[in-house]
C-alpha cells in the first residue's frame, strides 16, 4: 500500500473543509429560516391580539393607535408586564363598575 503524498494529503483536507464550509451554510440558514418563522409566528399573535382588544380595521387604523399609545405604554410597560393577565383582568373591572 503506498503512501499519500503530502499533495494528496492536502486535497482530502481542502476537500473535507469544503464539506465542513457547506454543512456550516446549511445550518446557519436553518437557524436563519427558524428565526424567521418564529418572528412571523410572534408578530401574527400579538398582531391579533391587539385587533381583538383595539377592534381596529386596517394598518392605518392600528398604526394611529399605536402611535397615540406609545409613550404610555413605554413608560408603563416595566409595571405592566410585572402584572399577571388576571391581575389585569381584576383592574379592568374594578374600573368598568366605577364608570
């Protein structure tokens, strides 16, 4: 059996990095692909979630409203998300059966 030559060497590493540099693309573009569809997912939800609250029709609808709420809800964001969805619940009709 000969030996290889350090030529041949060389090629079957060139070889095996191009393969390893093909597999590495693939995976970067799964994650990437992953990645997106989780953005999309996300933006469906609280997409619906706010026409369901907010009854808007259309993005020019959504899009005022958003902008007419931004600073509160900047600023009441930190106390807000500390609040459990029936905490939240329980304030929205404690102020219902006031007004």
């Amino acid at each position: 059996m000969a030996q290889k030559t350090g030529q041949e060497k060389l090629k079957e590493i060139e070889i095996k990095i191009n393969q390893l540099e093909t597999r590495k693309k693939r995976l970067e573009n799964r994650i990437k692909e992953q990645k997106r569809k989780e953005r999309t997912r996300r933006l469906i939800q609280v997409g619906a979630i706010f026409e369901k609250y907010f009854e808007f029709e259309g993005e020019e609808d959504a899009e005022k409203i958003a902008l007419a709420y931004s600073d509160f809800v900047k600023k009441a964001k930190d106390n807000i998300v500390k609040l459990s969805l029936e905490d939240i619940q329980k304030i929205l009709e404690e102020r219902r059966k006031k007004q």
